[in-house]
C-alpha cells in the first residue's frame, strides 16, 4: 500500500455541509487533489475527488483506494489532520 506521507486541509468557511478540501501526497511521489470534508448528518466523512459525466450527469470518481483499509486509512488519515487544525484553532 502506498505511504501517505502528508495531508494539507484547506478549510472552507460559509460553504453549507463542505468544511474543507484535502490534498494528500503519497510516497512522495503523487499528490491527490480535491478530496473534499462534508458534514452529514452522522458526522464528518470524506468525499474522493470526481468528475461530473456530461452524458448522464452523475458523478464519477477520478480517484478512489481500492481496497477497504487503503480507504480506511486514506480516509483516517485526512480526517485526522482536520480535526488537529480544529483543535488548534481552538486553542
């Protein structure tokens, strides 16, 4: 599985449920952009970078982790740094 070895969050203010893209960079070597953080009704949950198709409308993803704990960590990973740049805001 490839490394995650940095997440940038940049916040997003008065944006409905959208509280910030994520850019994450994996074995120093490629950086994913537009991940994005939304606020559901369960709580914070990432959103994998997409494309909207112009035949039907619907979304696709451009990028997304393959197996359920490269999702979970990907996932963990981005959220993790939110909450510590929350944290020290609040600070």
């Amino acid at each position: 599985m490839a490394e995650i070895t940095e997440v940038r969050i940049y916040k997003m203010e008065n944006s409905g449920n959208l509280r910030a893209y994520a850019t994450v960079t994996l074995d120093n070597s490629f950086a994913v952009h537009g991940l994005k953080v939304l606020e559901g009704e369960k709580g914070l949950w990432v959103s994998m970078p997409a494309t909207r198709s112009k035949k039907t409308g619907e979304f696709k993803d451009v990028f997304h982790p393959i197996s359920p704990e490269a999702r979970e960590g990907l996932i963990n990973a981005v959220l993790e740094k939110y909450n510590e740049e929350e944290q020290g805001e609040a600070s």
